[in-house]
C-alpha cells in the first residue's frame, strides 16, 4: 500500500495528512512532507492505538485512527 492522504475534523476544524504505511499496523503521520507522529493500530481493539513522537492530541488522534481504518476498509 503506498501513501494515502486523510482529511478529519475535530471542533469543526478540518485537518489533512498525509499518511504513510509501514508494517504491522503501523503508518507515519505527515502533514505535506513534514513527519509528526507515528501510530499503530491495533488488530484486537480497534479503538486502541499506540502513538510515539507525536504531539497531537487525543481527539484528533482518534480521528486519524478512524480514518486509517476507513480507507483500509475501502481499499
């Protein structure tokens, strides 16, 4: 799977990124070119991640997550 990008919205904001696949249910998160996190998924519970070198918060955090899972689903 190559990169992919999102758009969510938290408080009415919108928010894109660009998000990368590694391996094992982990993505980097970037916004244009810029790397702002990492995230990996959790197969078990999907409403469980595990978040590194990332300075977002929760809120949009989960909205990343659900977009992850909506566009592995689609694709």
């Amino acid at each position: 799977m190559n990169q992919f990008r999102i758009e969510v919205a938290t408080d009415g904001q919108a928010h894109n990124f660009n998000i990368r696949p590694l391996e094992n249910n982990k993505y980097d998160i970037y916004t244009d070119e810029d790397k702002i996190g990492s995230i990996e998924l959790d197969e078990d519970n999907h409403e469980h991640c595990l978040v590194s070198d990332c300075e977002l918060d929760l809120p949009l955090i989960n909205a990343i997550r659900e977009g992850i899972q909506a566009y592995q689903k689609s694709h």
